[in-house]
C-alpha cells in the first residue's frame, strides 16, 4: 500500500496566512514565497494538482504605500487590499515564471460560494484553471466585501475552496508547527496533537481565539476550517509554513504539524443535503438505457437518455428522475436550466456546446449531485 501512495495525483490547497508571508514582519517576505513557490512546483512536477489560497494582500498594501496611518475603518482595509492585492499577485506571477508556470487570480466573497448558480460558475472556472494546467491563486474580494458576505478569514474560504474543486487534501500554513494540547507560547508541557480523528469541545477549548496581531484567523478559524473540510472527505493538515519542505510532505504518509481525517460519510452529507434541503422544482423523464446507468451503475445522466423536460428550473436546482412509466428514481442537482436541456435532450454531449453556444459540461447532472431514491 505504501509504494502506491506516491503513485496517486492528489488535488492540494495551500492555504498561506499573512503571517507565512511576512515571517512575522511588517512586511512580504519574498525569500520565504520562493521557498513556498519551489515546493509549490516540485509537486506540480510530480504529477499533483495545485490550489493557492493567499492572504496578505492588506499587508503588501501598506508596506507598498509606505505603512501610512489610516483609520481603522472598513473603507481604509479596502483601500489597502485594493492597492495590495495587484502587488502580491505580481509577486506570485514572477516566482511561479521561475518554474515555468502560470498563474490565474481569482477573488471570492461568500456570496459566490452561497448562489448555487454563482458556486457552480466558480467550481467551473476554478477547474478549467487547473484542467489547463494554471494555478489558481484565490483571496477574499476584500476591496469589495461587506461584512454580510465576507467568508471573514481565508482559513474557511480555503475549505469552501477545496470543496469547490473536490480537493484530496488541504494544507493550512501558519506560524504555530500544528495544533497543540495548550498554548505552546504559555505553556512549555504544550505537546503537538499529531492526529485528530473528531473534532470535540475539548478540542475547541485548546483552539482558544485569534493568534496575531497580523492576521485574522487563530487556531479556532483553522479548526473551523478543518470540521468544513473534512466532513467533505478533504484530509486537512495544520503545520508551520517555515518549516523546511512543509508542502512536499503533506502529499506523503508522515505529513508534519496537525493531521485531521477525513469523515467516510462525506459524500453521504452532500447527497443528504440534495434530499432534505431544497424541494425539487421539475422532473426529467429518462429512457431505459439512462435508468440502468443512474440506479444500477451510479454513474452520470447525460442529455442522451432525457426524454422529456417538465417544470421550470435554473442551472443548480434540484430536480426528480423518472423512468417512462413516472416512477421516481432520483434526484440531484441539475447543470443547464429547463430551457437549455430542452434543445439539447437526446442529444449527444459532444454537440452541447454546438447547439448552445457555449457548455457548462458535458454531464447534466454529475453523479456526485445524484442521489438514488426508488419508491
């Protein structure tokens, strides 16, 4: 089993806090980014898929406008974040030329991640960037968010993130080498908790509140961060980002700081949610063929095996599966609105894109959104 580990590709978000990125100063510390770029890119070279969650973009705002005194205001942490953010990514931009590889900024608030319609357009973009071999890098829209939609720490906007592109792992780099039985700055008997299997009050209690001064989110943020994650089968990982090759070893068995497991039931949680959360709002009638394949083979519906389109749905809404007979067979949520799957039902997947002039892929509903519930 072991020799197969190194074998897998995995999916990795890296979630750097300002902290990793200043090493503790006021300002961006570009020796300690290309460190994090050259593991970044050896495990690119190894065949792993790479997403960056970078903060610090407040923190290159005011070291470029030369630390001025603004007043804590809303409005001031927006102008620093405007002014910032163009800097880091050119940062980004020119160590991951280095390696010969590009990548792509995208800023998030939560109010992308909440509209159904607005998730599925991210989860689309933030995969096409890795399909084409880019890097994604994401930040909160911090110009732009009001507190109703920020995410409020990059901590949860990683594990929102890793969700987004089904991501095997996530590396929560900090300034602490993981999560400790007490604070390890207090208490010198502190020991590092290696492994968490389930995330309990005790364990929130250690967490404790924000850590520096510098960035927002402490050890309760990463836990927060953590529960999210896993409960969606992402192993998560809490280590210390100056740590030599930090980034290599969470692909490999003995990753350092804090592992967290992965629940077994999380796809199970997902499918729940299509059951119990929103009513469906129409039904697509299916032939034989497409029936086998989703209740027998658990696999995808394609717009070949739809007969007929019933009701009035958006990209995102759940919708039922029925067989010709009216039978139920499953729900899940739907890629194209009633509208579009009406010009393309019967048709091959290939032609989607031809016929509406444009695709939102070739499945119309993914079996990771199926859920299979025969009367």
């Amino acid at each position: 089993m072991s020799t197969q580990i190194h074998h897998e590709s995995y999916t990795v978000v890296i979630k750097l806090g300002t902290s990793v990125l200043t090493g503790g100063t006021s300002e961006i510390n570009k020796a300690r980014m290309v460190d994090l770029v050259r593991q970044c890119a050896d495990l690119k070279e190894k065949g792993h898929k790479i997403v960056v969650v970078s903060s610090g973009a407040i923190a290159a705002g005011r070291e470029h406008l030369g630390y001025p005194a603004l007043p804590n205001s809303m409005a001031s942490k927006q102008l620093l974040a405007a002014v910032g953010q163009s800097r880091l990514i050119q940062v980004w931009e020119s160590l991951f030329a280095l390696y010969g590889i590009k990548i792509g900024q995208m800023l998030l608030t939560r109010a992308d991640l909440k509209d159904r319609e607005r998730f599925l357009n991210a989860r689309d973009t933030i995969n096409a960037l890795i399909d084409y071999n880019i890097i994604p890098i994401v930040n909160e829209n911090d110009a732009v968010a009001t507190s109703e939609i920020k995410v409020g720490d990059n901590d949860n906007l990683s594990a929102l993130v890793g969700i987004l592109c089904g991501a095997d792992k996530l590396l929560l780099l900090t300034d602490q080498s993981g999560l400790f039985t007490a604070d390890p700055r207090k208490d010198p008997k502190a020991e590092l908790i290696r492994e968490v299997k389930t995330i309990d009050e005790t364990l929130r209690r250690i967490a404790g509140g924000s850590g520096t001064a510098l960035g927002t989110g402490g050890m309760a943020t990463k836990l927060q961060a953590a529960d999210i994650a896993r409960r969606s089968g992402i192993e998560v990982v809490i280590a210390a980002g100056s740590s030599p090759n930090v980034i290599l070893d969470a692909v490999g068995e003995h990753p350092q700081g804090t592992r967290f497991l992965p629940l077994a039931e999380s796809l199970e949680n997902r499918k729940r949610w299509i059951l119990a959360g929103p009513a469906s709002v129409g039904d697509l009638v299916i032939d034989d063929g497409a029936s086998k394949a989703v209740v027998e083979r658990g696999s995808s519906l394609l717009a070949k095996g739809i007969v007929m389109v019933q009701g009035s749905f958006s990209r995102g809404d759940v919708v039922r599966l029925r067989d010709q007979s009216g039978q139920l067979l499953a729900k899940g949520i739907v890629s194209y609105s009633n509208s579009e799957l009406e010009q393309v039902i019967g048709k091959h997947s290939k032609d989607i894109e031809a016929i509406l002039g444009y695709e939102y892929g070739s499945t119309i509903i993914h079996r990771d959104d199926l859920v299979v519930i025969q009367e």
